[in-house]
C-alpha cells in the first residue's frame, strides 16, 4: 500500500485509513497480528533488531503490527509524530510518568482529574520522591504560583471528570513552556475528533483508548501521543522494559472502532446537548453541569476550543447521596456503570465510584458533592432516555 501523507486527508478518512499497511493476501480489513514472537533470518538479523541497528518486529510485548496500525492511525488523528499504545488509560498516565520523572521532581495537576489519576500521583509517584500540587483546572494564578524549578510537567483533562470544566489549552502551554516545563493532556472525553490539544500547544496527549475510541464498551487500551524524538527517548524505553503492552486483539477493537469516531462523536454530542436542556428545565434538578450549555461558566471558551460540548453530562440534584442513589436506582434502561464513552448509556454516582477512593476533602475541593449524578450520554432515542430519568425521578 503506498504510503500517504495523512496531514492531505480530512479526520474521517484518517480515521478509516491512516496505519494499514496490506499483507501478501491483500486483505481489505485490518488484520490481527496474533503472535508473540517473530522469526528472524538469522542470528546477525536478530542482533540487529534487538540492539535497534535494524528496524522491525522484535518481540509483542513493544513490537506488533496491528498494535503499530492503531498506534499510526491515532498520531494521525491526533497531529502528532509518534504514538505508544498500552494497557489501559492509567497505564498511559503511569507510562508517562515512569518515563519522565525522576526523585526530587515536581508535577502541577489539576483537581478535576479521574480520581485514580489523583492516587497515582498522590500516593505512587510520591514513593518514588516525586511531589505533586493539585490545584483549580481554571485557576490560572493557582496553576503558575505553583510551578517550582523542579516541576517536570502540568496535567490536566478537558473536559474535567464529571464535572466538565473546561481548560484553555493553549494558556497552560504558554505559562508551562515559558517556565521550562511540559503539558500534558487526557483528551479521552473529547478525542481528536472534538479536540486535538497538540495544535494548541500541549505536548503530549494521552487517552483511555476504552473510551470513544473504542465506543462500545468492549476492550481496555491506552495511549499517549506526542513528538517522536520524545515518545521514543522517554517512554518507549518504558513500555519496553516494563510492559504495560496493549493486546492484538484489543488494538484490533480500536481500528474498528477509530472508523466510526466522527459519526459518533457527533451523534453523542447532539444527544447529549439535548438532554442537557431537559435536564435544566426540570426542578428536581440543582444544577446541570454541560460545556454546551449557555450557562457553562466556560462555555465560549469550549466553543472555540472543541467541535462539540462532549458526551457527558453531569447534575446536582436535592438531597445527597441518598437521592442521587435512589434516583440511580429507579432507572430501567439505563445501565448502573461508571464506564463511559459507549454507545449504551451509563449512569453513575462519582463521590461513591469514579472519585469513592479520594478523601472527603479532596472531593470537596474538586467540587464532586454527594448529590451530583453523572451520565456519559449514548446513541439512543433521546424520548427514551428522558422517559427513563423522569420515571426514575417520580420513582426516587
């Protein structure tokens, strides 16, 4: 197959084509590499390979075609030189993290973050000497007050989980590069086909490849995206002697996935802004939490940033924990889960789930109350998915 130059095609071919490279069976789908191991011609090529004079397939633990496809095709959907697929999304944020810091580092990390994101930094990366400050995702005096000589990078998500307060981007990049340091970005809920965080400086971007890039809720990846000369010095040599490797298989699951995205973002997007204005016109309902939204303290700034507000929607409602529960509760067709990013939607109460393992007081600084609900909105009828929430409230 010849090779294209990706940056010529628009994000939906990208999505479809970018990173197939045809066997001699000419297959049209993506084929699954399922091997662990290669064959070498001889002893002089295997010594090549493994001391990197030569390149090619060494080992699946770092080296996979099918891995390889996913890895080229989301650099290109991302803007970025280089990709490094792995496990999971923690273990991108753990790749980067190995990869880059050493003791006596220092990390800036916003609150808004995944709550294990938060006990990553706060109780792992801290046994190895590394400290981190978690400051407000908008508090952008908060964020430079904090940057110390030995801060190695900031991070963030945009949107905020579940919150969705939404980062400028492109403010972080000028106040981290300008001190020396680098930004990196989750953009699992937006993905590049909302978002594409390195045009505005980030420099390195990681996802949840279990998330949309996926899009229906069936295998577990990660990935981090960035400069090549990066990615290759700093966390490839990570992936390889630690492992955190990303399956065949599941890689296999994401290219299908990837070829879909545009179509699916869109439809997530438009379900979600939907419900997002039923939801604010009900008075069970405190406040609703959605970048689409006019009243979104970051609206504008989502609008410039980002393609569409996003599949989440999250909101406060009267009463605590036992109403969020009880309203949870009451639902029928939509599942009880806290994974997000599926065609299936979800429903799931973060101060007990995604943020549970967070103390009382990390949650209330991060603004994640008793009473606040969140829902990653899917592909069904949006009549459905009201009728289901206001018969749970009625039922609640």
């Amino acid at each position: 197959m010849t090779e294209l130059d990706w940056s010529e095609f628009g994000p939906e071919t990208v999505a479809i084509r970018a990173g197939q490279r045809r066997t001699g069976e000419q297959e049209h789908s993506d084929p699954i590499f399922a091997t662990s191991s290669y064959v070498f011609g001889s002893a002089a090529e295997a010594a090549a390979r493994f001391s990197g004079k030569e390149p090619g397939n060494i080992y699946s633990r770092f080296t996979n075609p099918t891995v390889r496809a996913f890895e080229e095709r989301l650099a290109a959907l991302e803007g970025g030189e280089r990709c490094i697929a792995v496990a999971s999304g923690m273990a991108a944020i753990a790749s980067v993290g190995f990869g880059l810091l050493k003791a006596g580092d220092h990390v800036v990390c916003s609150r808004g973050v995944f709550g294990n994101t938060v006990l990553l930094f706060q109780n792992y990366f801290a046994k190895f000497g590394v400290e981190t400050d978690f400051v407000g995702l908008t508090d952008y005096e908060a964020w430079e007050r904090a940057i110390r000589p030995q801060t190695r990078f900031l991070f963030l998500e945009t949107p905020s989980n579940p919150l969705t307060e939404i980062a400028d981007i492109r403010r972080l990049a000028d106040l981290a590069h300008a001190r020396g340091c680098l930004l990196v970005v989750d953009n699992c809920f937006c993905t590049p086909a909302l978002q594409r965080p390195l045009e505005l400086g980030a420099d390195i971007v990681v996802h949840s490849a279990t998330k949309y890039l996926d899009g229906q809720g069936r295998c577990v990846g990660g990935a981090v995206v960035g400069p090549r000369e990066l990615l290759d010095k700093e966390i490839y040599p990570f992936l390889r002697t630690g492992g955190p490797s990303m399956s065949p298989f599941n890689a296999w699951v994401f290219l299908k996935g990837m070829e879909t995205l545009g179509l699916r973002m869109t439809a997530h997007c438009d379900n979600a802004s939907l419900l997002a204005e039923w939801l604010s016109s009900q008075s069970w309902i405190e406040r609703v939490h959605y970048p689409g939204l006019a009243t979104h303290p970051q609206h504008e700034l989502a609008k410039r940033q980002q393609k569409g507000g996003g599949g989440i929607v999250s909101f406060d409602v009267a009463g605590g924990r036992d109403a969020a529960w009880r309203l949870i509760d009451a639902t029928r067709m939509i599942s009880i889960t806290a994974n997000l990013g599926d065609t299936k939607t979800t429903i799931t109460h973060p101060a007990s789930t995604t943020h549970g393992r967070l103390s009382a007081e990390d949650r209330l600084a991060a603004g994640i109350g008793d009473g606040l609900v969140r829902i990653a909105v899917g592909l069904e009828s949006q009549e459905d998915l009201r009728a289901d929430l206001s018969r749970s409230f009625t039922r609640a």
